[in-house]
C-alpha cells in the first residue's frame, strides 16, 4: 500500500475516530515548528498542506505543493496580475495601489464597474465586488484602513469587473505534465440567490454546463501557459495543485485569479469523480517526483454535488458548541460522503467549531439525482441554527436537464418528472380542516370540488350585488421568508394585499382562491402557508373556496416558491360606492391608519439595504433589539376589513386609499378627482422605527421614500370633517391607531403634497 499512515493537523470531529489509518494531531496549522518536529519525529515522508500559508511561507519537508517562490501565485495578487500581463495571459485590466488615497481617487475615476482584492492571502474571503461608489469605497477604508484582512490589505488590485460564468479548473501539475479535473461552479454568497457577504463556499458541482468543449479547451491553455511560463520564464516550476479562477465572458474565459493548493467546496465535489482505477495518493506522488505522466488518471461519468451547512451568523460571528444530531435512520450510499470541517468531538458529542461545519457530497449520473441526494443528507444532519442555501446548482439545471436526459430504467411517472402527487394528497389532508374554518353562510370550504360555490343571497343581499375583484400576491418579502424558513405570516401578507384593495370600494370579501407554486413541493412549507392564508380569511370574514398547487421543477430555484391569490366581495347596489369622487369638497378631513411596519412592499430596495449594510436576517434589529432583522421584517400586512366596514356601513368614508406599492405619492391620487389635492404633514404621523432606519441605512431621500414605502400609513381616509371625530373614535374603538394626517385642497399643480418631510430623518 502507497500510505500506510495519515496524520491529520489539526483535525476535527470527522478524523477524531473511525477512519482507518486516520489520526488527529493537535498542532496548529500556523505552528511551522510543531509540525516539522512532529514530521521528523514521526518519520512523516508526505506533507499536503490544507491553507495556503503553509506554502507560501515554505517549509523543508517534502511536500505536495509549490515552492515558496512559486506559491507566489496566490500569495501576492499584484504578482498574479502581472504574471499574467507578462506572459499575455487573458485577464481583466487592473491597477495595483499600496496608498490609500490614490486608491480612492482611481474608484472615484473609473468608468466600469470593479472589483476590490486585498493583495496577500485572506483565506478566500478577500475579493469585494462592490455595487456602488459607495461600497466600493466602504471596502477600500475596511481593507486598506481598518484591515479588515490584516497586512494582507497593505496593498490591493482594483479591477475591471467580468461579466459572465464563473469556473473553476483544479489541475494537477509537475511543472510540465498537467492533469485537470472537470471544472466546476461554486457558490462563494451566504444567502440564495447570490445575495449578502461573500463566504468560503456555500456549494459546488460539476461538471458544470458553461463549461463546453471550447471553453475547456481555452481554459487549458491558460493553464498550460501559466505553468510554462512558471518554469521557462520564472525559473520557479509549479507542483501541486493550480486552481484557477475563470471567467467566461462573450469573448471567452479570462483568468480571475490562482489558488496554489486544494479548494474548497470544490474539491470535496471533484475528488469523488475520480475513477476506482485512479489512485489520489499515487497522482500526488507523481507530481512531487515529476512523472506525472506515468499514472492512471481518469474521469468517471455522472456529476456531483456538495452543500455546505454553515453555524447560524457565519461569515461574521457566530456561535461555536452546539451539538450536531445525526438521523441514525438515514443510510450513505457508497456515492454518498460528509465532509467535516468545523466539527470537533467532546466527551464522545460531535459539536460545531467554526464557521462552514461540514459539507455534504453526493455522485450520480444526473446532476438533478446528485443534488437530490447532497439536500436529503443535509437534512437528515442537524444543529441549531444550521444555514444552508437551497439553490446550488440553480445556473446548471436548465443545461443539465438539456444536456444530460436520465438513464430510464422503467416505464416515465409524474414523479420522475418532479411532481409528487402524493405530497399533494397529503398538502390537501393537513389543511382540509383549516380551510374549513373559513367558511361563511355565502360560501362553503370543502375542498375537493372543481370550484368554489358562492351564495350572494345567503351574505344578505337582497338583489345581485356588486361584485368587486382583485387579485396580488406578496413580492420579494417571500425571500426574506424562504431565507429564514418561516412562512406563517406569508398568507396574512396575502390576504391582506387583496382584501385591502376591496374594503376601499367598501365592498366586503366573500371569497378567496390561492395559487401555490413551487419547485418540489415541501408540504410543512405549503401548510405554513396556507394556515396563515386561512388565518386572514378569518380576520378579514371571507372564506377560502379553492386553491391551485402547481410543482415546476424546471421552472423554480430548488427551495423557491410563489404564491399569489384573488379575491371577490360585493356591496349592495344601494351602498355608496367607493371612491365618491363626486362628494369630495374642499376641507374634507384626511385620516390615517397606522401601519404595521413595512407591509408588503418596496422588499427589492430593503433587502439591498439589508445587504449592504452587512446585516444578516438573523441579528438582532437594529431598530428594536428585541427582535431579529429578517422577523421585524416579517411583520404581517395589517388587514383593516373590519374597522373599515363598519365606517362604510355608517356612510361616514367618501374614500379610501391603502398605501402599497408606490407609497404614498401614487397611491393617494387615486381616489381623488381632478380638482382636488392631497395636503398631508408628515409631522402628524409617527414613521416606525423599521422604515427610519431603512431611509437612513440607504440613504434614500424623502421623495423617493414616500415612493417607495407607507411611512406608517396603511390607509388614508377623505372623511368630511363634521364626522371625523366621530370616524376616528369608531377606528380607536375597533382597535386602529388613527392620526388625522391632512386635508383636501383646491388642485394648483400637484394631486399629493407632504409636508415636514424632514422629520422621517429625525
């Protein structure tokens, strides 16, 4: 046998026990002279060294790995670029700069967009891609001023940013010969979506689509050429491991950046698609001997996929200790493999112990069953506060499902094309009695018909009524939801935006249907959701007569969902019908009902303001430590049906206006005539702590403010001003907070006007 020992420095809870040959050392990766005394006193004949620092800095023992000269490749960003330039290697423009403030002048000058490396080593995590002047300057004083990455940002490279696909190509090198493995995508964001901070890596697959024959081919020449020019023109040969960043722009793949030892997550999903006939230990021995040539090196079919399961506030702080649970019931197949990272075990307990604990690989002959299998065994393995994304892959699964059709090896189901009917039988047995509940005299919820039945006269209405309709749905709040996992207020937020929109033509909801779309369908989402759409059925008296449940596995990100609905009430015909732009006079009172926060709009702006201020949906709010940011932001829609229909019963509202998308500028004008204008004072009116600190968090001006959120009016009311009290006192008494916010005036130019704007900044 080639090995006949593996030491492992420092290890962790996956090569504490139960590995054959495998043992832990408690030596420190940084501690040069621990492990060199220990090698010596070991009779250890082979170092692979894990972090780059060991390489860069160089040690004398045999290793699998560059020299200390030719670890400059990644060491020192400035050196890789102008490598690159010498030797006319494809790569973005750029400008190294060890002076702040001529740093900054050149952000503030440039005409594309860029990106930020501090130039040393900064265990992967030292690339910023800024949006914006501003963040770009942000990264720049953290890197170079506050070092935020050490002495690694005495210096940086600011350049050009590349558009396209991102690859990764691992190839295995003796400073002639070189051996790649598939390239592969990586996911370096915390969040779905490839949104919030960068990470280590969250996921990786391969083979990866974007890379086609062509593109490889280029891709190896780039390589070739790096380690030619390593060893011609340097006179440093590279050994070991080169991992290159690509990109694939609409001119081809240009190089990104190198690494000079084994990645991660990529390597976890690369080395198990090394064929049984290929021995790892034998390629790397090879390469230190310089016959790289004379071993087996082969590929096998199929793809393969890693999950990366994080602690709770990972890549910032986060809390170490917590005690994994495994589910002894679910059995590893012999493609199946978790890769420990930071796990440690104490007292016989496997524990958390640092930031990405451990990674979940899994081989098959589709990318689709590969990335099935890598999501149930990170499932069947759990922690409090266990993150993970739940959309690797998402870029492939269009080309895979395109390029690579499944063996068939029986009869095509419904199933086998995404769609489980059983989960939907059960879906439809969780909520039969909810739904039940939501009945009214008009409208019965038993499901399982092929529509809802709806009784105007059995609602009391003498004659055919009105019937109003409308129909929404909730936006991009739902990610803040999925980011999360909770998705119980999602169906009030629902029921809110549509009934809202009826209760202002003072008809009253009669019936509800949803549509609940999906990638796979997870029934305890989809109950979650459902229990909170019956939830507001029941708040707003209307009754949910039918839904719709549609799985599109090629049409959704695995984990993603939407759901939308429609609503119908009615008023009698002998009701005034809202708005009566015709009963609308000069002085008439304006009233506003309190919002509940946010609501259900402008969530594309707050989560950019989310991300760029660096918060993660699991911190504390910093505009009310008694809650985290991503449940304030949950917060329901408020549904005002009731407290408003007894106004609309009264006869005391002439319109009604609910504050959704568009704010307060948009939404107003809609219920006022020609003639008349809306003066609102923004100083009579309390703005939630929520939305204050989003204006200023983002910068964003009054106007656009008033655009783009309710600044703490869900409703505003045109009531004349001999029953405005008498309005407001039924409000308080239904529960309402009710501020009397302005008053209607003769139209010179504009249909809205809000004064004392600056207070919101208070």
């Amino acid at each position: 046998m080639l090995v006949s020992r593996i030491f492992v420095a420092p290890g962790n809870g996956g090569t504490a026990q139960g590995l054959d040959k495998v043992s832990n050392v408690a030596i420190a990766v940084n501690d040069f002279a621990g492990l060199v005394s220990f090698a010596r006193k070991m009779d250890v004949n082979f170092v692979v060294p894990g972090p780059e620092v060991p390489l860069v800095l160089a040690t004398p023992i045999h290793v699998f790995g560059p020299s200390k000269a030719a670890a400059r490749l990644e060491g020192s960003k400035i050196f890789a670029k102008d490598f690159m330039a010498r030797y006319n290697i494809k790569t973005a423009r750029y400008v190294s700069f060890s002076d702040y403030q001529e740093a900054l002048r050149h952000i503030n000058e440039v005409k594309y967009d860029i990106v930020i490396k501090a130039t040393g080593l900064a265990a992967g995590k030292g690339v910023i891609l800024p949006t914006s002047k501003h963040e770009a300057e942000d990264a720049l004083k953290k890197i170079m001023l506050e070092k935020s990455f050490g002495d690694s940002g005495n210096e940086v490279v600011i350049e050009e940013f590349l558009e396209g696909e991102e690859l990764s190509l691992l190839t295995f090198c003796d400073g002639y010969t070189t051996r790649s493995l598939p390239a592969s995508q990586d996911h370096k964001r915390i969040n779905d979506g490839d949104v919030g901070p960068n990470t280590g890596g969250m996921g990786a697959y391969a083979p990866a689509p974007a890379a086609t024959p062509e593109v490889v081919e280029e891709m190896h020449k780039a390589v070739q050429a790096t380690i030619d020019a390593m060893r011609r023109s340097e006179g440093h040969p590279f050994v070991g491991l080169l991992f290159t960043g690509f990109m694939v722009t609409k001119d081809g793949p240009r190089v990104l950046e190198y690494n000079v030892r084994f990645g991660d997550p990529e390597t976890q999903t690369l080395l198990p698609l090394l064929s049984m006939d290929t021995d790892l230990a034998e390629i790397m021995v090879a390469c230190a001997e310089g016959r790289l040539d004379s071993v087996q090196f082969h590929i096998r079919p199929g793809s393969s996929v890693t999950v990366v399961a994080a602690a709770g506030g990972y890549p910032e702080s986060y809390k170490k200790g917590d005690i994994i649970s495994i589910d002894q019931s679910y059995t590893l197949t012999k493609n199946d493999h978790v890769f420990h990272a930071g796990t440690a075990l104490n007292n016989g307990l496997l524990e958390t112990a640092g930031g990405r604990v451990l990674a979940a690989t899994s081989t098959a002959e589709s990318l689709q069953k590969a990335l099935t299998q890598a999501y149930n065994i990170i499932d069947s393995i759990n922690w409090p506060g266990k993150h993970y994304r739940k959309d690797i892959a998402y870029r492939a699964m269009t080309a895979s499902a395109r390029n690579q059709p499944p063996a068939l090896e029986s009869g095509m189901t419904y199933a086998s094309a995404g769609v489980s009917i059983s989960a939907g039988v059960e879906l439809v047995e969780r909520i039969r009695s909810l739904v039940k509940k939501t009945a009214i005299p008009a409208a019965s919820s038993e499901l399982g018909g092929f529509g809802g039945i709806i009784d105007p006269a059995k609602a009391g209405y003498e004659e055919v009524p009105l019937l109003i309709t409308g129909t929404d749905g909730v936006g991009t709040k739902l990610q803040v939801a999925q980011a999360i996992n909770i998705h119980s207020t999602i169906g009030i937020d629902l029921l809110a935006m549509n009934t809202n929109d009826l209760i202002v033509h003072g008809a009253k909801p009669l019936y509800f249907t949803d549509v609940f779309s999906c990638s796979k369908l997870d029934v305890n989402v989809a109950e979650d959701v459902i229990k909170g759409i019956c939830d507001g059925c029941r708040e707003a008296g209307c009754a949910l007569v039918g839904g719709e449940t549609a799985e599109m596995a090629d049409f959704f990100l695995p984990g993603r969902y939407d759901v939308v609905g429609a609503c119908t009430g009615a008023i009698a015909r002998n009701k005034r019908l809202l708005p009566d732009k015709q009963a609308m006079k000069e002085g008439d009172a304006l009233l506003g009902l309190a919002s509940n926060g946010c609501h259900s709009n402008g969530f594309s702006l707050i989560r950019k303001i989310v991300e760029k201020s660096h918060l993660r949906y699991n911190d504390r709010a910093p505009w009310d430590k008694e809650q985290t940011v991503g449940r304030c932001l949950l917060t329901p829609t408020r549904i005002y049906v009731k407290p408003l229909l007894k106004l609309v019963d009264a006869d005391l509202v002439k319109g009604m206006a609910h504050i959704t998308g568009g704010g307060l500028w948009e939404n107003i004008p809609r219920m006022l005539p020609e003639s008349l204008t809306a003066e609102l004072d923004a100083s009579l009116w309390e703005c939630p702590p929520v939305l204050k600190w989003l204006k200023r968090a983002g910068y964003v001006d009054n106007h656009e403010f008033a655009r783009t959120f309710n600044t703490g009016l869900g409703m505003v009311l045109v009531i004349d001003s001999s029953v405005a009290d008498e309005a407001a006192r039924q409000l308080l008494e239904s529960g309402e907070r009710v501020f009397r916010v302005g008053r209607l005036s003769q139209r010179k130019v504009e249909s809205c006007v809000i004064k004392n704007m600056e207070i919101w900044d208070a």
